[in-house]
C-alpha cells in the first residue's frame, strides 16, 4: 500500500509540529507520523522553559556568549546568532498558537537556570513542555492539511537502495523519497510517499538505564539516517542532567528541574554539606557538564548512590506555587521537598549530536531534513545551555519551512519503490532475548560510556555491544517485526555511534570526559 503526501514529517514534538503548522497555513499536505500517543514526546516532559531574550537589560550579546561558554566555544556562532537572534519571533509566534507562559505584574515571569548570566526563561510553572504540547497538538488536529498518524513507526527512509541501486557514504546526491511505515495496530508495512521527509524523532535517552527521556526515546532517526548512509556528527556529546529524583524502580527518573536551582535550590552531600563551590564559582548555578561530573566525582568519594538538592531555605507557598508538580510528585513519595531535602542523581537527558544539517535543517541526503534533538545544528557545541533546545526546535522549523517552501515545487514524488517484503519472516522463538539485550546494551553504556570515560571503558563497551549488535541483526532478518526489535536495534547503532565518536576525541571537552585526557 502506498500513500502520497507533500511532507512527511517523522515525531511529533515540538519541532514537528511547529513545521508542520508553518506548512499547513501555506497549503501544502502534511502528514506527521507518530510511533505512540501524539502527545508521549521528549518536549512533553521538559519542565524547565524556553530561552529568549525579552526584557532589558538582557540581550543578544549576553545569550550568545552564554551560549558559546557552555560550549566550549565548539558552537557553530552563524547557528548561535541565528537562533538567538530568531528567538523573539518564534515566541511570539508560539503565543499566538496559544501557548501560556506564565506572567507576573503584567511581564513575563522570566527564570534563571544554570550558566545563564540574565533571566531569560520564559516558562509556564514547572511544566512548560506540556503546555507548548498540548496548545500545539490542538492546533495541529483542527488543521485540515495536517493528518495525524498515530501508533505509526518508522522503520527505515527510503532512497536509491530501496530502487536497487547501491547506495554508499561516497554516493553522490542521495536522495530521500519517503519511509517505509509500521503500523502498530495492524501489524503491516506501508510504504509513504512524500517529497520532503522531516524528522523530528527526539532524542535517545533510552540508551541508558536512568534517564529523564519517555520511553520512546530510542534514537530512530539518527539510526535511520546512518543506515541511509547519512552524516552524523558530535555523538560523543550526551547531557545528563544532573538532578533526576533518586526513586530506585522508576522508569524514566523524574525530571527536577534546573529552574530549581536557579529559584535558589543548592546541591548537598548525604551530610548536608554545600560542595559545587570547590568546582565552579556559579557553584550550584554552573553548568550542566561540570554539575553532573561533580556529582559524579561527589557519589564516587562518599560511595552514596544519591545526594541532596535543598530548597527549604525558600518560602514554602513560593516553591509549591512556582514548582508544583515537582511538589506533588515529591509529596506521593513521602518527601515535602517545603521542609525536606530531595534525592537526587543525574541522569542521561540530551543528546547535543545528531544528523547533520545545514542553516535549512537540510541532512547530507537530498529532501530530508532534520530538526529538534534529532539534528546537530552546531548550535550547543559540546554542551547545551539550559532552555536552548526548545528556542532551537522552532528557529529550526521556521528555517526548514522557508526552504522547503522554495523549493518544494520543484520535487516530484517517486512512486517506484518496491513494496515491504514480508518473505521468510516468522514469530522470534523468545521475546525474551530482545528485552536481555536491551537490558545489556543499557548496562553497557551506563557502565561504560556515561558521565566519566576512559580508552578502556570504550573499547570493552564496543566489543560487547559488537556482539548485542550481531545478534539483534540476525534477529531482524528472520523474524516479523515488533516495536520492541525495531526500537532495539536503532539503540544499538546508536550506542555504536556514541562510542566511536568518544574514541575519535582525544580531549576531554565539554560532555566528553575521558581519564585519560585530563
């Protein structure tokens, strides 16, 4: 079966469906694919905000440089004043889809997160991903140019392979015609037609034990565009965040925002003792990368799993009226984080690497483009500043939508692509195998490959994901597929990726961290 559309685009969080509304109001037929719920995304769980300058005496100037420190001046500075620069206009913009951000006397309640020099968070209590969510999801589903595809996966994107030519990384002008599409429900392959494909897949947390990601972060795209022999870059640069509430059994960890400790939330060994000081003048405000390693080098001295971030020093009415889900999802597990200190570790939250693409969102491959966390702009270099990635979704999508508006005229759709071959596939024996390789790949990259590397963590870790990765193959050739196979064997390549990226850099710089570049 075959379906035609003008735009293909793969997710459906906040840069799918922001591209997809700027196309749908200049006519042209969007299709969004999504492999769950529309609404189980990356940006449904962001708590913290959206970055933009708004009110002096911030700046541009100030946001940049904020930008290009927490990067370790690895940032792309045309992509760093693009977006920056944008931001204003796609806030707007994000306001009249009818997103609310909170206010306060009339302006903006602005927040401060960590390696910020101003506040600049625009945000809508500590749910702010939710809301964008759910005011763009209404919107998208009135559209009539928009169909929304739910419990739809997809498995590969189609291009010259898929016509029986050989397709390698040397191949000139690769071009995308499309996906070939999982139904969940009916269990049968589609073939998807478009003459633009977006994909806007998320990120790949999941490739971790404890990570803030919803499940479904599992890496598709990037999987995807390194099968179709795509450039990826800066793979070796994954965020974690460094204050996931300490609740054993819970997956994925609980999210406390970083917005907690800009509201004056400070950090605490098991013994109540401040300790980012010794690390970072910024102390509990710095950023990100150094926070978690601090952490990390905290728990590795004392031996505790866990330590404390304190903010019943503030008024109480203050943290539950501008921290409310975190103050239920505290309380339904015994902790008033008003009077008691919460546990806290970090977790694996953002991937800065991604499919490479241009200042468009175009890939290395014809008519594919890539935005969100799927993508690497050169916008967060060797770490994202906090609140960036949201700003960078829609200064993303706007970029993409001007380009493939000028262009999408000119694209015809290739209808000669072979069907999905259902031959020689059966039932897998034991399901069991795939959720003890999942469990292993995990393993591997927590153990090996997480906060703090060296040489020979790597190298153990590509070996034994070698061997994961020959047998999920063997796997999929011979049996029929399920989301869990499919989901299994994107994380692997991206775990892969994540490896041979961290060996290929013989620094430590920004989230890359080895013992043996110190």
């Amino acid at each position: 079966m075959n379906i035609n559309v003008d735009v293909l685009v793969i997710g459906s969080g906040i840069s799918g469906l922001s591209l997809a509304l700027k196309l749908a109001e200049q006519n042209k037929k969007v299709a969004i694919v999504a492999k769950c719920d529309v609404s189980n995304t990356n940006t449904n769980k962001a708590q913290g905000g959206i970055a933009s300058v708004t009110y002096q005496p911030d700046n541009f100037k100030r946001h940049i440089e904020d930008t290009l420190v927490c990067g370790s001046y690895m940032c792309n500075e045309e992509v760093v004043k693009r977006v920056i620069e944008w931001a204003p206009e796609q806030i707007k913009e994000l306001i009249h889809w009818g997103v609310k951000f909170d206010k306060k006397g009339g302006r903006y309640d602005l927040a401060r997160e960590g390696g910020h020099s101003e506040h600049r968070i625009l945000h809508h209590k500590d749910n702010t991903g939710n809301e964008i969510q759910r005011a763009l999801v209404e919107r998208a589903k009135r559209h009539p140019n928009i169909e929304i595809l739910e419990h739809q996966f997809a498995i590969d994107i189609l291009t010259q392979h898929h016509r029986g030519e050989l397709v390698k990384k040397s191949t000139p002008n690769i071009e995308c015609y499309g996906a070939y599409v999982l139904n969940l429900k009916l269990k049968k392959v589609y073939t998807l037609m478009s003459k633009v494909t977006v994909l806007a897949t998320g990120g790949v947390g999941n490739i971790y034990h404890t990570t803030t990601n919803p499940l479904v972060s599992t890496g598709d795209g990037i999987a995807m565009v390194h099968r179709a022999k795509g450039v990826i870059k800066n793979m070796e640069f994954i965020q974690f965040h460094p204050t996931s509430l300490y609740n054993p059994g819970e997956r994925p960890s609980y999210l406390i925002t970083e917005a907690l400790r800009g509201f004056g939330a400070v950090l605490r060994t098991r013994d109540r003792k401040e300790f980012m000081q010794k690390y970072h003048p910024l102390a509990s405000l710095a950023p990100r990368d150094i926070v978690a390693r601090s952490i990390d080098n905290e728990l590795k001295i004392s031996g505790d799993e866990y330590l404390y971030l304190d903010v019943t020093h503030r008024d109480p009415q203050d943290i539950i009226n501008h921290f409310p889900n975190i103050y239920n999802k505290c309380l339904s597990i015994g902790i008033d984080i008003t009077k008691d200190m919460i546990p806290v570790v970090p977790a694996a939250h953002y991937c800065c690497g991604g499919v490479d693409v241009d200042l468009n969102s175009q890939s290395s491959i014809r008519n594919l483009y890539a935005i969100g966390e799927v993508s690497c702009t050169g916008l967060h270099g060797a770490n994202r500043l906090a609140s960036n990635s949201l700003i960078e979704a829609v200064v993303f999508a706007e970029a993409a939508a001007q380009n493939i508006l000028s262009t999408i005229d000119n694209i015809t759709i290739t209808n000669d692509i072979a069907d999905w071959d259902y031959k020689g596939t059966s039932h897998p024996e034991e399901y069991v195998m795939i959720t003890q390789s999942y469990k292993e790949m995990q393993q591997i990259m927590s153990n090996y490959v997480g906060v703090v590397r060296s040489n020979l963590r790597l190298e153990r870790a590509f070996k034994r994901l070698d061997i994961i990765y020959r047998e999920t193959e063997e796997l999929y050739k011979s049996s029929t597929l399920s989301l869990s196979l499919c989901e299994l064997r994107n994380m692997i390549t991206v775990g892969y990726l994540i490896i041979k990226h961290a060996q290929d850099l013989k620094k430590s710089i920004g989230l890359h961290y080895s013992i043996d570049y110190e």
